[in-house]
C-alpha cells in the first residue's frame, strides 16, 4: 500500500474546510466565521475550560495547522502575539480573512509543520490542535513544535483516541468519521501518545471531546444518536467513561 506523502495531504486540506457543512453563509464571509466559531466551541467546549485564551497577553502564539485560524482569534483578542502556519494556501488566505473582519493581528505562513521557517526558542506558547494526526510524519511535526518552543513554554497537541466511545460507534452504526478519506487520518492509544511525547519535560494528558448533540447527521441514525446516545452516555459517572473520550489533549512543557 502506498505510504502517503506530505504532498497528498497538502493536495486533500487544499479543498477541505472542517465545518464546513454548518454553515450557509458564503465562504470567507463574516457569518461564515461566526458559525465556525459558534459550532467550533459548542462541540468542544472542554477548550474554554482546559485552555485560556486570555493569559498570553503580550506573549507569542504559534497555531500548527491553524485553518481558518478560529481558535488563533481567540488568543489574539487576548492580547497574544499571533502567528498562524498552514500547509495550504486556501486556509491561509481564510485565517487573513477572518483577521482582517475582525481587525486583529497576526502573521501568516503557508509552512509545512514538519519543516518550519522559525528559529530555535521562538514561541511562548505552540498550540497544535487537530493536526498530528492527519500530516504525514507525526513525530517530526511533534518534534518541531518542541523546536520552536521556548524553554518552559508549553506545546498543546490533540489527537484522536483509538480506544474511544466514537470510535467503536462509528464501526457500530456504520457511520463515517469526519475525514476519513483524508490521506491520512490516525487514530492513538494513551501510551502511544505519551510515548510521542517523550522528548518533553512535562506531558499532562487530557481525554476529552465527549458526546454533544450532532447538526451533521439526520434519519433514524441522528435520532438515535442524539436523542438517546447523548444523553444515556453523558449520565454516566465520569470515571467510568474518562479514558474513552474521543480526543486526547496533552499540554507539554519543554
């Protein structure tokens, strides 16, 4: 089986937008980047609590794989020094965009985030949420953002978790998960991912991402899903169920 290559992954994100499907207003318009942002922080909401987008007033903030630079906003109208990478261009003329409406601050980079255009010790804070599993080399693009990080500073990195409650339900119902024709998409277990980790000083890992009512999915399959899966798993006690969350969040000290 061919091993896919940074290039294919560069060609597949070049016609993807994550969401896209939420939303009716027309690409790169101000209600575009609203509903992005709505939908974004609704079905992750763990983000608001585990990470403040509000403490890095004056400090420089790198976003790996930045999109349509949705979270990076976030940090900037926090006073952080933005800066946004992504592999292609279609996203980062979206996060110019979404800056620009918003009259905000940042400066962006189509880079690949296995090769970056920074120094050594360059940021205060790397924020990687929902790259390292979709790019080609994981490792590498790990080992770069410890890179570029300053000494003490903290790397996020988010994958998704093998052993979770989503997993074993899409292969139950027979639903695919969201990309899942990209060239690459991988999924860890908890020791894998720590093991990535290595080189850090300090990993503290996070399951998150439980199950929020779905706008993707209709028919009997939303139904059941949103009417009684939702609610019948979130009334579980939390111990039971902690390790088995979709995504798996470690914040990493250098």
């Amino acid at each position: 089986m061919r091993v896919a290559t940074i290039d294919d992954v560069r060609t597949y994100w070049e016609h993807h937008i994550h969401d896209l499907d939420i939303t009716r207003h027309p690409v790169g318009s101000r209600g575009f980047f609203d509903d992005l942002d709505q939908y974004h922080f609704e079905k992750l909401h763990h983000l608001l609590r585990l990470v403040d987008f509000n403490a890095y007033k004056g400090k420089s903030v790198l976003e790996v794989g930045c999109g349509a630079a949705i979270d990076l906003a976030r940090f900037a109208k926090g006073g952080a020094v933005a800066t946004g990478v992504d592999l292609t261009n279609s996203a980062i003329a979206l996060a110019r965009a979404n800056f620009e409406q918003q009259k905000l601050h940042g400066e962006f980079y189509v880079a690949n985030g296995e090769h970056m255009p920074f120094p050594d010790d360059s940021f205060d804070y790397v924020y990687a949420h929902g790259v390292v599993q979709y790019t080609a080399d994981p490792q590498r693009l790990i080992g770069e953002c410890r890179r570029v990080l300053e000494p003490g500073g903290t790397a996020l990195f988010q994958v998704y978790n093998r052993v979770s409650w989503l997993n074993a339900l899409s292969k139950l119902m027979k639903v695919g998960l969201e990309h899942d024709d990209a060239p690459v998409l991988l999924k860890y277990s908890i020791p894998e991912f720590k093991a990535m980790l290595s080189g850090f000083s300090d990993v503290r890992l996070v399951p998150e991402r439980f199950p929020v009512k779905s706008r993707l999915h209709g028919g009997w399959k939303g139904l059941v899903f949103n009417g009684l899966f939702v609610g019948t798993f979130n009334a579980l006690p939390r111990a039971w169920v902690e390790r088995f969350g979709w995504h798996l969040l470690a914040f990493c000290r250098k």
